[in-house]
C-alpha cells in the first residue's frame, strides 16, 4: 500500500512570516477588527466634536465612522441570531456597508 505525502508545509518557526497570511484570514476576522477600530474612531472624533462642535469635516467624519461601526454591529447580530447563514458573511458586510454609505449620504446632505 502506498502511503499519501501531505501537501501541507511545515509549521512556521519563530520569527518566520507566513507570507499567505491574509489570504488565508478569515472576512469575519477583519470585521471584527475594524469595527474595534472604528470604536476607537467613535472616542476620537466624539472627543473632537466636543471642542469643534461646529466644523462639518469632524461632523461628517464621526457620522460616517459611528455608520461603519454600526453596520458592522448589525451584521454580528443577524450572524448570532442565525437570520443569515454564515457562508454569506462576505455578502452581508458589503450590503451593509453599502447601505451605511448610503444613509450617511442622505442625512448628511438632508442636515447641510
């Protein structure tokens, strides 16, 4: 009987960077780190807007950055709740991003 060789390389050595790494990154994982990003980005922008209250640019920038975090908020809870099946995660992000993109254009041309 003749045996199979394996096709997968050899576990990485310390130091060593796994030139596939993003590729190989699951979409749900980068999701979560730009929405932590982006919680950052809500402090910032919410601490700015405080001191410039009326400058458009900080306006515009915490509407848009309070729209991605929350559209990636929605896709994690119709993940959890199982009202959208999990292969079409990739699908859902850029729905919802489209989405957030588009009401953030209403309001912000419907305020100025």
């Amino acid at each position: 009987m003749r045996e199979m060789k394996s096709e997968a390389r050899s576990p990485l050595q310390w130091g060593e960077l796994d030139p596939y790494r993003r590729g190989r990154t699951h979409v749900g994982m980068w999701a979560w780190l730009l929405q932590r990003i982006s919680a950052v980005g809500i402090v910032i922008f919410l601490v700015l807007h405080l001191f410039y209250t009326y400058k458009p640019f900080v306006q515009f920038m915490l509407l848009t950055v309070l729209a991605f975090h929350a559209a990636l908020g929605l896709r994690v809870i119709l993940l959890d709740l199982n009202l959208v099946n999990i292969k079409y995660q990739r699908d859902l992000i850029y729905w919802l991003l489209g989405i957030a993109v588009a009401l953030v254009l209403i309001v912000w041309f419907v305020i100025y």
